[in-house]
C-alpha cells in the first residue's frame, strides 16, 4: 500500500471461518472482493501458524491489488504474506511501533486507548461492541451509540464501528461519527455474502 493511499476503507469484513454456515471461507471472500469490499481483516485466533500463514498467502492472492488487507495481531504472518496492515487488539497497543511499513489499526474500548492508538501512530480505530452480537459478547455489554460518539469525537483518525453492525444501523452509527463499519456475521452468515456486502456498501453510500 503506498503512503498516499488510505488505509482504511468505509466497510472492513472480519473474518471468521466459523462463521460462514459450512462454505470455504476463501471463496466466500472472493466473492465478496468481487462485489467491492475492498477491506479484510484475518481474524482466526484459533488455527496454528502454518495454517494461518496458509490462509493469509491465499487470501492475499484474491485481494492483490484489488483490497487491502490486514492480520490480526501477528506481525511476522503480516510481513511474510505482503500484508497491507497489522491490526492490534487493545492490549497490544505497545506493538505498533514494531509494525514498520505496515499501517496499523487498533481495537480499543474506552477513551484513554483510543487517545493512545492515535498517539503511537494508529491509521485508525475499530470501536465496539456498539450493539449486542454473539461474537463479541466476551468483551462486554454492548456500548451504544453515545460512547461511539465519545470516542469518534476524541480521536482525529477515522473510527470504524463493530459489533452487531446490519445494513439498517450504518446511518445510526455514521451519524455517530464512525468512518466506516467492521463486520462478521451480517456477511459472512448470509445467505448470499456478496448481497450481503452490496447492502453495506449502498448505506455506507447513502450517508456520506
């Protein structure tokens, strides 16, 4: 990705093979490249490394040049797959400044780590959970609108919202402040994913 470009785009799908009612999460992905999405984060916190760098090779090959793509939390996977990004839960904030050449995102959940991500040089920040979903549950009860708007008004970088997202709620939550929208389920759970991403893409559209 060259510096000029933006590291960020309005929806980041967040994958979870676990998610996706049986399919082969590659081809779903490369479905859901074909119908825009042009931002995936790989999120597979419970497959071994050879694995992961396998998925990761894989799913680079579909967005080269045509996405942008990011690893949750593994910077050697990141670098060795030609990776746009790393993206850093709240707790490993302090790995940023090893992320050379690589945009960084940060998870956060309160204010004062979203004033840190901004401060060791985060592109942007993923905020949630906003609504209740099953997949971010662990995390907490849900925040809402009005913490969203807290956090997007306190950071300077885009802020993308997570948890619970649905076509239906992405004005709520731009409205809020939030750039964009990471989500799980409402795609990779649908019927049809690639519909599902068109949905997302047209709110996104309709509220700039």
């Amino acid at each position: 990705m060259r510096e000029s470009e933006p590291a960020v785009a309005g929806l980041c799908l967040v994958t979870d093979r676990h998610a996706t009612r049986g399919r082969d999460l590659v081809a779903v992905v490369g479905e859901c490249v074909d119908a825009g999405l042009q931002m995936i984060q790989i999120r597979e916190k419970d497959l071994l490394r050879p694995e992961l760098l396998d998925l990761g090779r894989r799913l680079r090959e579909i967005t080269r040049g045509r996405g942008r793509l990011f690893i949750n939390g593994d910077l050697d996977i990141a670098r060795e797959v030609g990776a746009d990004g790393i993206h850093l839960p709240q707790d490993k904030i302090q790995l940023a400044p090893l992320a050379t050449g690589l945009a960084v995102g940060v998870s956060v959940h309160d204010a004062p780590s979203a004033l840190e991500g901004e401060r060791i040089g985060a592109r942007f920040l993923f905020f949630g959970p906003v609504y209740d979903t099953p997949s971010k549950r662990r995390y907490g009860s849900p925040q809402g609108l009005d913490a969203l708007a807290k956090i997007a008004a306190t950071v300077r970088i885009p802020v993308l919202a997570i948890g619970g997202i649905t076509p239906d709620r992405v004005v709520d939550v731009r409205r809020a402040g939030a750039t964009g929208v990471g989500v799980i389920s409402a795609i990779l759970s649908a019927d049809a994913p690639a519909d599902a991403v068109r949905r997302f893409l047209d709110a996104l559209g309709s509220t700039r």
